[in-house]
C-alpha cells in the first residue's frame, strides 16, 4: 500500500465540490478502499495524491475542487437529524457571548453538534467545554461528530451530561460562559444563575417571537441578570457575474433570536461563597 503524499490521510473529512457547484462531505476512504461519488469510486492511491485546494478529474471525466472543509462547510453538509443553527447565527453566538481560549463554558442543549464543535474550536485545548442534554442520543451523535470533523484529541476538553438541568445535574459547575439552544430557557433560569459566575455571559437562542418574550421577560424579572438584548440576522448573497449584479434569489432570512444577558454581582451572593 502506497504512503499518503497529499494532504488527507485515511479517515480525514474531505470537502469536494462539483462543476454545477453541488457539495459533497465525504471521508478520505480507509486502505483497500474507494471514495465513492454519486455513481462512481475513487481509488484509494487518488485520493491519497489529492492537496487541499486541488482538482480531482474522476475516472469519468467529472471534474471536482477538493479541500479540507471549514466549519461552516462541516455544519450544512453533515448527516443530522435535528435542525442546526446556522453558521450566520453561530458566528453572532461566539461573539456576543464572548468566547474566547482557555474560558469554561456550558452548553445546554447540543442537536448533532454544529454548536458544539464551533465552542470547543474557540476554546481550544486550554478551555473546557460541558454539554447537557435531555437526550442520550443527541450526545452521542455529537461525540461521534466531534472525533469524525475535529479529531479525538477534542473529546479531552469536553464533558457530556445526559440529564435534565433543572434536577441538579449541573450543580457541580461553576463556568464563565453559558450557551443554550431549548425551547423552554426559562425553566432553567435559576440553574444559568447558579452556575454562571459574575460578569459572565448567558446567550439564548429561540426560533419563535413568544419564546425570546418569554425569556426577556425573565433574565428582567430577576436581579440576577441585567443588559437583556436580543436581534436576529439575516444573510443575503449576491449573484456577480458581469454585467449581471443582483441579490440571489434566495436568502437566509429568519432562522432564530439570539438573546443576551449579563450576570450581576450581588453583595448576598458574596456572603454566601465566604460562608
């Protein structure tokens, strides 16, 4: 068997893109197997040639553009399940809430892992990351989705909890940011308070206008949580091919609230910690 001497090794995700601008997230195939596309099968020896950014003509003639895939890349075209949030969103997410290297932040709520793996990417090997949700399945697909696009080594800075927030099972963490994608936010307003340190961000998302009134309405009826904004975004392309420039047809209009909020300090708080 011949020695990898392009950029993907047996297993690595791969990211190709056809003549007509279809996308396909595929794994780079094992030893004594074959890429297959559409209707076809790439030999293993091909592949193992092929650099990021470079051109695969198929053994039909099919031209392809290969690279290892962004994230955003990774979000649209993995297999799931559930709805993801939009990498539109994630980005908004990351910023206003403030994640940066080396922060502990909690996760509530993780689908098949869009915004999981998007967490552990900002925090880096330094950070850690804890992931709760009501469903084992999710957390399984996300852990599954986290060594298949990011690497094993990642698992090392992340801990899943299988449980309900609001029954204690997140009682034992104290983080600096806290990140949530459920639809009932407010049932765990007592639990973001107890395990968000002081200064520390809360970041909700919502798709629906009763959901992000609802959790307004909560972060402002407790003192516990000041500075309460919430916005959505939305994308647009541009079609640019001279002399043609015109918005895309299609856009990326709603898709969810994004919600924030800040944790007060608070002098009874204080008490209570030197107690």
């Amino acid at each position: 068997m011949s020695t990898p001497t392009g950029d993907f090794a047996p297993g690595d995700p791969i990211f190709l893109v056809d003549q007509r601008d279809r996308q396909y997230l595929e794994l780079a195939p094992l030893p004594d197997k074959k890429l297959k596309l559409r209707d076809e099968y790439i030999p293993y020896e091909r592949v193992m040639e092929l650099h990021d950014g470079d051109l695969l003509i198929s053994p039909i003639g099919r031209r392809y553009l290969v690279f290892k895939p962004t994230m955003r890349e990774v979000v649209f075209n993995m297999p799931r399940q559930a709805q993801i949030i939009y990498p539109k969103d994630i980005g908004a997410i990351l910023m206003w809430g403030d994640v940066f290297a080396g922060q502990s932040v909690l996760e509530v709520g993780c689908g098949h892992g869009a915004m999981t793996m998007s967490l552990l990417r900002c925090l880096g090997p330094t950070g850690s990351l804890v992931t709760c949700d009501l469903r084992r399945d999710h957390l399984n697909r996300t852990k599954k989705n986290i060594v298949k696009y990011l690497g094993e080594s990642y698992l090392e800075s992340w801990t899943p909890v299988w449980g309900n927030p609001s029954e204690g099972v997140l009682d034992q963490y104290k983080v600096e940011r806290i990140i949530t994608d459920i639809p009932e936010p407010w049932e765990i307003l007592e639990v973001a308070a107890k395990a968000l340190k002081p200064g520390g961000v809360w970041t909700v998302y919502v798709p629906t206008v009763t959901q992000m009134t609802k959790i307004m309405e909560a972060m402002n009826g407790t003192p516990d949580f000041c500075l309460v904004d919430s916005f959505e975004l939305l994308q647009r392309h541009w079609h640019v091919k001279l002399p043609s420039v015109r918005p895309a047809h299609t856009m990326k209009a709603h898709t969810g609230f994004i919600i924030t909020c800040r944790r007060r300090w608070r002098k009874l708080e204080s008490q209570d910690q030197a107690e």
